[in-house]
C-alpha cells in the first residue's frame, strides 16, 4: 500500500512493460486466435499482451502457435468456448518446447507469413493474393503443430 501511495508511476499498471516488445491479440476472438508481434508501445486492456523470459521459446514460435488451428481448437474445447480470449486463457495452452530443428521450420513459416503480410501493407500483393497465399502458409503451420503434438 505504501508504494501505491508514494511512487509516481504505480497509477500505471504494468508500466514496467510499456515500450517493450513482444506479441498481443485482442481479446474478442472468432474460432482463431490470431496472435501477432507487438512492437514497442503501451498497453491496452483490450490487447492481450505477452513478453517471452526465456530464449526457448521465442515470440515467433509462441505467435505460430497461437494461429494453429490446435490452439484455436484446444481453447474451444478444454479452456474457454466463449467469443474472449484473455490472459490467463493463454496462460493454460500447453506448450511443446521444440528442437531446434523443429524451431527452425516455426521461424520458417513465421517468416513466410510476415513477409506476405508485409507485402499486403505495401500493396505489393493484392488482398486476394495474400489471403490465398496466408491460406497455404497457415495448413504449413497446422501440420508442423500437429507434428510437434504429435497429433498425426
């Protein structure tokens, strides 16, 4: 309570991760998560935020997982069916540390779909051809997940 009453930044819940990197979804949801990086800002309770403390599992694996459709599937039907996707939501998705062999085919699909996505921005590809492209990279995905989980 003292340092509630006396710091001047305790007002700012969470402060001590504004500004720093890491990965957010918002929080109303449709059957997918749809998980991307979050660049250096403040937060907002609106978009769930996560910052990696450990090198294993970095953003870009944690990202591809959240877009499965085991992820999706996992949450509908063991943590929350509801339309929301929250925190402690995320917090009861059972993680696979990979290999660094299968890591690198995370960083590979990741790096895929940002650069479709990338090119959309800059409309160097047409939303029909993002989408189709996007379409692909996320049955990739799926089938490395189902691969990790040992789901095949």
């Amino acid at each position: 309570v003292g340092f509630l009453k006396t710091d001047p930044r305790a007002r700012y819940q969470g402060y001590m991760y504004f500004f720093k990197e890491g990965f957010c979804w918002t929080e109303i949801k449709t059957f997918y998560i749809r998980c991307r990086l979050k660049e250096k800002s403040i937060n907002s309770n609106k978009s769930m935020s996560f910052y990696p403390l450990h090198q294993s599992v970095p953003d870009s694996f944690l990202i591809s997982l959240l877009n499965s459709e085991f992820a999706a599937t996992y949450v509908n039907s063991f943590i929350n069916n509801t339309q929301t996707f929250g925190i402690d939501d995320a917090r009861q998705i059972p993680i696979v540390i990979p290999t660094r062999k299968e890591l690198q085919v995370f960083f590979d699909i990741f790096d895929d779909a940002l650069e479709v996505r990338q090119k959309q921005t800059n409309q160097a590809l047409s939303n029909k051809d993002a989408e189709k492209a996007l379409s692909k990279i996320q049955k990739k995905l799926d089938s490395a997940v189902a691969k990790l989980y040992k789901i095949v």
